[in-house]
C-alpha cells in the first residue's frame, strides 16, 4: 500500500503544479491531493468529483455574479463618470472571466486527468496484487525447496545407517548359519538316540506281551480260586452251624467238651501256620511291589529320555507325546493288572488247602475219633473267613 500511495504522489506533483500561481486552482489542487491522500490510492468517486466542480462553479459565480448585479448601478455611474474608469472595470472583468473560463478548463483537464490516474492506479494495484501472489508462491516454492533438500539430507544420512545395518545383518547371517551347522549335527545326534529309543520300544513291547500271557494266565487262575472261595463260603456256613450244634453237645458231655478243646488247639497251631503262609505271601508281594517300581523307574527314565529328545527336537513332539501316552497307559495297565495278580496270588495262598465238606451226621462220630486230617481241614476252612474279608476290603 506505500508504493500505491509513492505512485498516487507522483503524477500529482507532476501534473498539479501547472495550475499553481491561481487562487481558485491552489484550493482544487489542495482539495485533490487531501483526496488522494485520504483514499491512499484506492479508486476515487465520480460523486466526490462531481460535487468538486459544483463547488468550483458556486465559487466563481459568487465572484462573478456580484460584478452582474451590480452593472446597472455602475452603468449610472459610468454615465457619470468618466470613460477611462469605465475601460479599467470592463477590463477587470474581462480579465476575471478569463481568469474563470481558463480555470474551468484546467479544472475540467484535472478531472479527466484524475480519471485516468484512478485506472492506472487499479490497473498498478492488480498488477501489485498480482506480483504479492507470485511473491508468496515464489516464497512457498523456496520452503518447499528447503524442505526438500532437508529430506534429501536425511535420506542420504538414512541411507548410510542402513548400509551399516546391512553390514550388521550380514555378519549376523554368518553367525546364523554357524548356528544352523550346529543344530543340524545335533538333529543328526537326536535321530540317533531316537533310533535307539524306538528299540528299546520294541523289547519293552515285546516284555509287555509277555506280561500280558501272564496277567491272563493269572486271570485265569484267579477265576478258579472265586470259584473255591464260594465253595469255601459254603462250607463255613455249614461249619458255623455244625459249631453251634457241638458247643449245645459240650454242655451234655465234658469229653466232648475235652476233645473240642484239643481240637481248638491243633486249630490254633494250623492257623499260625497259615500266619506264617500268609507272610511268606506278604513277602512275595512286597517282591511284586519292587518289581513294579522297578518298572515304573524304568518306564520315568524312559519318559525322561522322550522328554529331552521333544525338547531338542519340537518337529518330532506329536510322535513322541503318542509314546509317552502309550506307554504310561500301558504302565497304568500293568499297575492294575499286577495289583490284581497280587490279590489273586494272595488269595491262593489262602485257598491252598483243599476244601471240606461238612456233614451233621458224621459230626459225633469225627468228634470220637478225632482224625487229624479233618481237622486240619476244618481249621483251614476256619482260616478262610479272615482271609476272604481282608481281600474284599
């Protein structure tokens, strides 16, 4: 807006002093450079203009209008007076409406040639306008020249750090493939113990079937000895009630009271006999029990090898997770199976002796002879009771 208003000064100063000099034309130039002051180079108003001119006009005609009226009284006077002052006024007044035409035509010049200045002014304004536009963009075109060469900046410093990162990653993919040598020898060393363990699978297997042949042979034996022991059932039943009908027979004779004391006594020592019988079995059971611990140490150990082997190598975990879980189903069936073969092998030991039959009739007479042989089989059946309830529970 300054160089607007340097360029509004300028023609004013140069066309303007052409009227100076005149007393009307000082108050119109003074009144259009106030103007042109004012509007600081804008686009002046038609109106304003107009409203100068009739200004200018109301002034002259005050000057001029005066010297009308005031001819009829001077043309008394002039009759009167003499001729030269009458010269000397005409000559005033044609001056003064010289003075005047001269000065509306300088004014009428000035109005057109502000006219012209007001076009050149918005025609420099939009040029200005225009210039400030392409000032801006040149400045945004340098920022983003600036910016761009800071871009560049940091993509050479960028392409620099991953040069030396690729350098890094190479020599990380050398200790990488270091690495993969190694576990490829320890893949090769795992193979082998698997291959080890597969046949150490194979004999446990074939151990297994063995079990298995004798788990059935002593289910088999075992059916047998249920069927014994119902029998045995049966006939300690029958004992009971045959006790019952000799303690009522004791109270009739004191020999057969006597003779039931002996007999309760050779029953005594069979019954410790089958004490001892009974330990000895204990005993082999505790051998079973170690035997099976054995076994279960045998089969952990085992588990342990498979553990390590899943956990060098995590390709093979499924196959060997199946082995494990066979295997510690195959071991809880042993447990079971040999828990049973104990209790059975417990039971024949109990049921070794044969069974016998008991007869009410015979009652008296095996009293009177007293035979050992029936005894004995008597307090083994006696002995059988105990031994049944114990295994149930």
């Amino acid at each position: 807006m300054n160089k607007i208003a340097r360029l509004l000064d300028e023609p004013h100063k140069s066309s303007i002093p052409a009227v100076e000099g005149n007393g009307p034309s000082d108050a119109e130039s003074a009144g259009l450079n106030v103007m042109a002051s004012d509007n600081g180079g804008s686009d002046l108003d038609m109106v304003e203009l107009d409203k100068l001119e009739q200004s200018l006009a109301l002034e002259i005609e005050r000057e001029f209008g005066h010297a009308h009226e005031e001819e009829p009284q001077n043309s008394e006077e002039t009759a009167e007076a003499p001729r030269n002052e009458d010269s000397v006024r005409l000559l005033d007044i044609k001056r003064k409406r010289a003075m005047s035409a001269d000065i509306e035509q300088r004014v009428r010049e000035g109005a057109t040639l502000f006219g012209s200045l007001t076009k050149q002014v918005a025609i420099l304004t939009g040029y200005l306008d225009k210039t400030e536009g392409d000032l801006k963009r040149l400045e945004k075109v340098e920022a983003n020249a600036n910016r761009l060469r800071i871009a560049s900046e940091s993509i050479s410093r960028k392409n620099q750090e991953m040069r030396s990162t690729l350098d890094d990653q190479k020599k990380r993919i050398a200790l990488l493939e270091g690495k993969i040598a190694a576990l490829r020898e320890s893949n090769e060393q795992a193979r082998t113990n698997l291959a080890r363990l597969t046949e150490e699978k194979r004999v446990a297997s074939v151990d297994l079937s063995g079990l298995r042949g004798e788990i059935s042979r002593l289910e088999s034996d075992r059916e047998s000895l249920a069927e014994r022991l119902d029998n045995a059932v049966s006939e300690h039943s029958e004992l009971r009630q045959s006790l019952e009908q000799l303690r009522e027979r004791e109270r009739v004779t004191a020999d057969e009271a006597r003779q039931k004391d002996e007999e309760i006594a050779r029953l005594t020592e069979e019954l410790e006999e089958m004490r001892e019988s009974r330990k000895q079995k204990a005993i082999d059971l505790e051998e079973l029990k170690s035997r099976n611990a054995t076994l279960e140490t045998v089969s952990t150990e085992q588990k342990s090898r498979i553990d390590e082997l899943v956990f060098e190598l995590e390709s093979g975990r499924k196959e060997f997770d199946e082995i494990i879980r066979l295997k510690q189903q195959r071991i809880l069936e042993l447990e079971a199976r040999t828990e049973g073969q104990a209790k059975s092998r417990h039971e024949l030991s109990e049921d070794m002796t044969p069974s016998m039959s008991f007869d009410p009739a015979k009652e008296r007479s095996r009293v009177e002879t007293a035979k050992p042989s029936k005894d004995g089989k008597d307090g083994k059946a006696r002995a059988k009771t105990p031994a049944k309830v114990t295994a149930k529970s």
